[in-house]
C-alpha cells in the first residue's frame, strides 16, 4: 500500500513543502530514499519502538519511504513523526480518513514521546501558503507555529495524540493566539538602563545617534571607562520591534535552534556577543549543516564586538559585504543561501596593546609605532564602515560620587524614535529603506546635503583629515540624523561640525607618538 505524508525542509530562513511517500510491499528491509542524512537514516529505529509503545508492530515488509523533492538535501530527526505515520497508514495498523491538508513534523523518542524540532515558524508560514488546513507539531514548538493565522496548530505530546487527531477522535483543541494583542501588550522593563551610566555625556550622545539613524559605532578608550557598560544597554533605547520586524526575527532564531521552548515572538532585540576566538563561518553562517551566524542572529538588532582588534582579520573582513548589503549570501558546491544581516555594528577596543595611549593620568608604554600597528588591525575599508568612532575618557571621581539621577534609556529611546518617525516619513516611497544608514548615494543628493556655509566646514574637514569618499558619505548620513533628532529640515553647520567630530580615528595624528 501506498500512502504519502507531508513535511517540510528549512533552506535559509524559509521552508518548502517535502512530501514523504511510503510503500509496504512484499519483502524484507527498510529504505529511504531522497537524499536523506544520518539521522533521517537513523529514523526508522526511533519510528519501530515509538510504533512499539502504542501497540503497533513494525511491518515484517520490505518498507520504502521516498522524500521528496529527491534532490534536495533532508537533514535532522524532525522527520520521524510523518514517517512513523506514514508507516502506521501503508502498514494497515491504522486507518484514517485523510492525510491531505495535515503538515506533520517532530523528532520522536523511543517512549513515543514527540521532541521538539528547529524551525517551526518558517515552516507554519510554508503550511498556510500552500493551503495546509492544519499542522501537527511537537508541543513545545506550538505557540511559536501558532503566531501564522488560518492555520490550526495541534501541539502533541505523544505519537498516541498524532493517530487520535487523524482518526477524528481526539479532543485536543488547536492553539489558538491572538498574535497582535499579544505582541502589543508584550512590554518589559530592561534590568539594564543608561541611568546607571555616570558621566560620559558625549559618548551617549553618540550612541543616541547612532541609534537614531541605524549608524555602527566603535568606541574607543581604556580598560574600565564604560564601554562594554554602554554597549549593552544599546537595546534599551533602539525603537520597540515592529511585528513584521519581530516575525523576521523569530523566523531566524527558530531556524538556528536559539527560541526558549514554549515561546512565541521575540519582543525584544536581540543583543549579540561572540568571543573575539570566533571563526568566520560561526560569524556570518554557512558550515556542513547551514546555519545562521552571529551577524544574522543579531538581525534586527545589536552585534557586539568587544576587544575588535583581537578579533582575526578574516573574520572581521567577512563583515565588510554584509554592513554595506544587510544581507549574507552563502555559496558553497552543495547550496546557495540568503540570510538577512541587518544588523547594527557596536564595537569597542583599547587605544593600543597597554590601553593607556592620551589617558588623562596614567603613562602609555607602547613602542613609538605600537599604536599604529595595533590600529592597523582593522583595515581602513571596514574603518570606513563604522559611520561613529568616538573616544571614550575614564570618569572623574566628583562624576562618580554623584548622586544626581541620570537621564533614563526611556527618555532617550523617546528621541530616538521621534527621530525614526521623521525618516520612516521621509522614506515612505522607499520599502527597502528605514533608516538614514541605509541611504543610497542618489538618496543622500535628495535628503543629505547641508546648507552652503555647512559644505564650506565639511569640504575643510575631508581636505585636512584627507577623508575617503565612503567617509564622505557617512559624515552626511550621520549629520542628517542629528539634524533630525533637532527636527531641523536642513543640515546646517553645526549638524556637520558634530558628525565630524564622530570621526575621531580619521584625524592624522591619531595614535602617532612622537
């Protein structure tokens, strides 16, 4: 007998439809077929004693279990319950009315418990587009699948629960979410907040600034001034995730294995923090069993780069393509794949190898030529990348004992997002656009160019920093920002004067000592 079960595979952040065809014929032995890997091989141990515990015997036949599309590469175990089920429909140890209309997916233990499975929400999205009427899915991977409307998600506990649903004699009822209500009433209190950062008004300045406009920003000072402080509590002030932003979201943790079991959209940004030890695959994606990076997993929101030169030069070249595109395409002989990396680059380092060069207080013993060498780590290209570079001093004692309260990261998310409000306006006409770092050079002629007395102050400044033309570009990007954050419709001189001030790595005389 010939039965044909429904699953899918997740290429990227997406999944296509795989149909699982089995046949239970006269002879002896198990085959699957339609370039499966180890574990889907391994499926029919985990299928037979999960079979076992509910009173079904492993048909004695010669069992073909075909996936197709056959050139597509099945991997993982989440394909053992429509094969189970498919085996327990061809074999005659069950009957059902249909399996049309029904996507089965879940890993299977050998109790018959149903385990969860890695992408459940790419595949949910797969299911309504194609018409599917239901999906069946392991329980804790059932509110993440139940965000897509139109769709009734069964999430099950036990392969008993699976036949019950099929045979129309179960009395588990669809998870059901209101994803809107939900999402919008979806609201935290961050532990941390920039009320707990004393001083350092420039630096957050800066911050503020970049995150108005989606600006990378590198912070530069000694060990113990604030950076890595500063650097997580970025989050607490970039603007609330819209839904669409946050299914994205979803979409790609869910691929890459990272959601808590239960949950259903991520709310809040994600933060991003890898070891400087990180190899390049790990960083932007790609590896034997595609995955997501650390750039794609902080889509939407923050990677961190603490200690930037210690990172390797080949992982930090890897980013040059993705901080100019928002997206990574991996190619490799077996696949091609896409992964979004709209991510907003924070990174910090020590001024050279003892951390003390221009310290207030404390000598620097670098070599003449040290500090430039140390720099000389990040190659002028990606620099040129990093819209903000802005040099952080340590906090004086009168700051630190100051028991003044700090402006709150709420009150400056507040600007912020007026400030996002301002170019979500301005770049209605645009969809691929949301913020001032994602401007085209055609954009920055429309909505970037300063008043007269305010080109004079840049063109002085690209001659004496000898600036680069990508350097050009962004001063322009940063100082529309600011001018929005005033609410100003021109950028005038002293929007200019404060991007340039931004640029503290293009002086020529930074890091020479003489």
């Amino acid at each position: 007998m010939l039965v044909k079960t429904y699953g899918a595979a997740v290429q990227g952040i997406d999944a296509i439809e795989v149909a699982i065809e089995v046949e239970v014929d006269k002879g002896i032995g198990v085959a699957i077929v339609g370039l499966p890997d180890t574990a889907v091989k391994e499926s029919q141990e985990r299928v037979r004693s999960a079979l076992k515990q509910v009173g079904m015997e492993f048909p004695r036949r010669h069992v073909v279990v075909n996936m197709s599309p056959a050139d597509v590469r099945k991997e993982g175990s989440a394909y053992d319950l429509p094969i189970a089920v498919g085996v327990a429909v061809a074999g005659g140890l069950i009957t059902v009315p249909t399996l049309q209309g029904f996507l089965i997916m879940g890993e299977l233990a050998l109790d018959g418990s149903v385990l969860p499975v890695r992408g459940a929400l790419p595949m949910a999205i797969m299911a309504r587009a194609k018409g599917y009427k239901a999906m069946i899915l392991p329980e804790a991977n059932a509110n993440e699948a139940a965000v897509v409307n139109n769709l009734s998600v069964y999430g099950v506990r036990h392969i008993s629960q699976v036949f019950e649903i099929l045979s129309g004699t179960s009395a588990l009822n669809p998870v059901i979410i209101d994803t809107r209500a939900e999402f919008s009433k979806a609201e935290h209190t961050d532990a941390l907040d920039f009320r707990d950062v004393k001083g350092q008004a420039q630096v957050k300045r800066a911050l503020e600034v970049a995150c108005a406009g989606g600006h990378n920003i590198l912070l530069v000072g000694p060990p113990g001034a604030g950076k890595s402080m500063m650097a997580k509590r970025v989050p607490t002030i970039l603007p609330p995730f819209t839904l669409a932003e946050a299914l994205e979201t979803t979409k790609i943790h869910s691929v890459a294995g990272k959601l808590h079991r239960g949950s259903m959209l991520m709310t809040r940004r994600p933060f991003r923090s890898p070891h400087h030890t990180i190899s390049p695959v790990a960083l932007v994606g790609g590896g034997t069993d595609p995955m997501p990076g650390e750039i794609s997993l902080a889509h939407n929101g923050v990677l961190f780069l603490d200690e930037f030169p210690e990172f390797s030069r080949g992982v930090l070249e890897v980013m040059r393509q993705p901080l100019e595109d928002r997206h990574i395409t991996i190619s490799r002989a077996r696949y091609t794949i896409d992964y979004p990396a709209g991510f907003m680059l924070v990174a910090s380092m020590n001024p050279c190898p003892c951390g003390y060069y221009n310290h207030p207080t404390k000598q620097c013993t670098c070599t003449p030529g040290t500090v430039q060498k140390y720099l000389s780590r990040i190659s002028g290209p990606l620099l040129d990348r990093i819209d903000l570079q802005i040099e952080i001093f340590p906090v004086p004692f009168q700051e630190l004992s100051d028991d003044t309260p700090c402006e709150t990261s709420e009150a400056i998310r507040r600007r912020v997002m007026a400030a996002r409000d301002i170019q979500q306006r301005r770049f209605a006409d645009h969809p691929h656009v949301h913020c001032n770092a994602m401007m085209t050079p055609a954009m920055l002629r429309r909505y970037a160019m300063p008043d007269p007395e305010a080109m004079q102050r840049l063109e002085a400044a690209i001659r004496k920093f000898d600036l680069s033309a990508r350097a050009y570009d962004r001063i322009l990007k940063v100082a529309r920002t600011i001018a929005d954050l005033d609410s100003a419709q021109t950028i005038n001189k002293t929007h200019i004067a404060e991007a340039i001030s931004y640029r503290n790595l293009d002086r020529s005389s930074w890091g020479k000592t003489f």
